[in-house]
C-alpha cells in the first residue's frame, strides 16, 4: 500500500468506519465488493476526467491493491 500521510487518512475515516460497520452488520458479496470498487471508481473518473491516463491510473491502483 502506498504511504499516505494521515491527515489525508484521517479525512476518508469515518466513511471507512461506517462502511465497516455496515459490513460487520449485514456481510457482503463478491458482488457487493465488485459494486462498491464500481462506484468508487466513477466517482474518481467523474472527478479526472475519462481518459486514457485516468483508466491507466486507475488500473495501476486496482493491480497495486491486488498485490
């Protein structure tokens, strides 16, 4: 995982924890899984633009975690 300082962990931790919990409450899917990934994934094209760059980028991160 690539270092990411803590105050930029701090500003998406509640929404972890909040996801967390509603996983720890109800379980999930591959599919759920696959669903969230999904819409994180337009939200960060929504906000970069769609482009080649974008897809590789987001491509890289997707291979990075899978590592």
């Amino acid at each position: 995982m690539p270092y990411i300082p803590q105050v930029d962990r701090d500003k998406f931790q509640a929404g972890v924890d909040a996801l967390g919990q509603t996983v720890k409450t109800y379980g999930f899917s591959l599919g759920e899984l696959t669903y969230l990934l999904t819409m994180l994934i337009k939200m960060y094209v929504n906000r970069h633009g769609k482009s080649f760059v974008t897809c590789a980028m987001v491509i890289g991160a997707l291979i990075c975690a899978a590592l």
